[in-house]
C-alpha cells in the first residue's frame, strides 16, 4: 500500500497511522506488532493511554528498523508548565524505550497550561533531539492561534477529532496557514461512519468499505492525516486499503454536505470548543 507522506520542516508522517487508545498490555503490543507487520509506519499513543510500555515492547519486537517508523506520543493535561512536562516526557520516553519520538504533542489545553513554558520546554527537547517535531492536540482555534503567535516552538501538527460529521474547517485553515499537518483522531466517528447512507452507497459503487471511504475522504485533503484505531490484522489492512481509493469529486461534495456538527469526544475537561 502506498501511503501519501506529508511533509513539513520538522517531519514527515505518513498520512495513515494507527491509534492505539485505549488497547493496553499484550493485546496492544499485538496490534502495534501486526500494524507493522502490515505495513504501517505511523502509531499514535499517549501518556494517559497506559500503553507506552507496550508500544515500546512492539516496536522492540518488531523486525522494521527504526527510522522507517513515525511514533507520537502525547503528554497528559496535569504538566501545564515547562518542567512538569518534560519530567513527563522523560517517564513516556523510559516506557517506549526510545531515544526520540518523531512528534510530540500537549494532549489537551489545562486551565492551568502555562503555554509560553510548555511551548519553550518543547523547543529545548526539539533541540536535544528527543522529538524530532512538536505540536499540540485539542486546542481550539483562538488558542492555536496564540501558540503560534507566541513564535516559541515551531508546530507541525495539531490533532483533534475530525471526520465526515465533525468538519475542523477554522482548524484546518490555521493549520494550513502555519504549514502544519491536521491529524484526525476519531476519523470514523466511534463507527457512526459506517452506518451512514451517503458513505455506504460511494463505497457500495467503488466496491470499498465504508471505513475506506469515510478515511479516503479525510486523507483526500491536503496535509491531513488520519489515526484509525484497528485491534485485528484484518480491520487494520482494511483501513490502510484507504490509502488506495480515489474519490470523485461529486462524492467528496457528498460527504462534504453531510452535518458537521456531531463530536463524539468531549470530556469534562474540554475547552471551549467555539473559542
């Protein structure tokens, strides 16, 4: 499967990656182990996914050299200031059994985020080389727009749930403006995608999954990722299928008609998304 790669200064990430929340232990060291196997060269995890140790493990196992392997991880809320969150990042790197990650990210904004601090922290890991690339997840627009304003570390992705019924367009044009790739989490929407009438009649005729087309219409924008999480060999070759689809331009005017008004991830903790 040829998988597109976007590119900007700091990294380039396949456009297709694997999640991994919220697998733990061996059935997720399974799964990264088979991803890899297939052919994926982009996984995703977290501090807060509890899996660190296990993606390590996987990619410890797997028989793919390092450097043809993207892997992001992401720092918890409770490190809103610089020191905390590398003391974080050091612990993430300890379980991944990494010398580097290729992306870091601040997994959600706190009320407490000191972002100048966090912003300088990431840039001094930037430059020791233990992320090669930094960025932010589940920031809104208005606070996109101040981390970049601040000019302190240079961002080259930001993540946030997005698919064909939860449009990111004000996301995506900061993100474009900025030179950085959107990564969608959630891109077939907790399998709400699947179910849809618009979607399952384009794959019907293209003879596809809904799955496949759901993520062929993100990866169809420019300097747009997506992080489907797959457990079996089966669904994961399904989904990197996406890769292969090419859709008209009357079915990506379908899907864009849809309502993009539905998210499915917003805890307690959340921002204001309108912000």
């Amino acid at each position: 499967m040829s998988v597109p790669i976007l590119t900007t200064k700091h990294m380039a990430m396949p456009a297709l990656g694997l999640g991994t929340w919220p697998m733990k232990g061996a059935e997720c060291q399974a799964a990264v182990e088979s991803a890899l196997g297939l052919g994926y060269r982009h996984i995703d995890t977290a501090e807060m996914y509890g899996n660190e140790d296990a993606v390590g493990a996987a990619l410890a196992a797997a028989d793919v050299p390092r450097g043809e392997i993207f892997l992001t991880t992401k720092i918890w809320w409770d490190k809103p200031d610089g020191p905390s969150f590398r003391a974080g990042f050091e612990q993430s790197l300890q379980r991944l059994r990494q010398p580097y990650v290729n992306l870091l990210l601040i997994h959600w904004p706190s009320p407490q985020l000191d972002l100048p601090s966090v912003l300088t922290e990431m840039a001094r890991l930037q430059e020791a080389g233990l992320a090669r690339a930094v960025g932010v997840s589940n920031f809104p627009p208005g606070l996109l727009k101040q981390a970049l304003a601040h000019k302190i570390a240079e961002l080259s992705c930001i993540q946030v749930e997005q698919h064909a019924m939860l449009g990111q367009d004000r996301i995506l044009a900061l993100a474009g403006e900025a030179g950085m790739v959107t990564t969608s989490y959630t891109p077939l929407g907790k399998g709400e995608m699947l179910e849809d009438e618009v979607i399952t009649g384009i794959a019907d005729r293209l003879d596809a999954t809904p799955a496949q087309v759901a993520l062929a219409w993100l990866l169809a924008k420019p300097m747009v990722a997506a992080i489907p999480k797959a457990q079996g060999p089966e669904r994961q070759r399904e989904n990197l299928g996406a890769a292969e689809i090419q859709l008209s331009e009357a079915d990506i005017a379908a899907i864009d008609a849809l309502p993009k008004n539905r998210r499915f991830v917003n805890p307690s903790f959340a921002p204001d998304w309108a912000a």
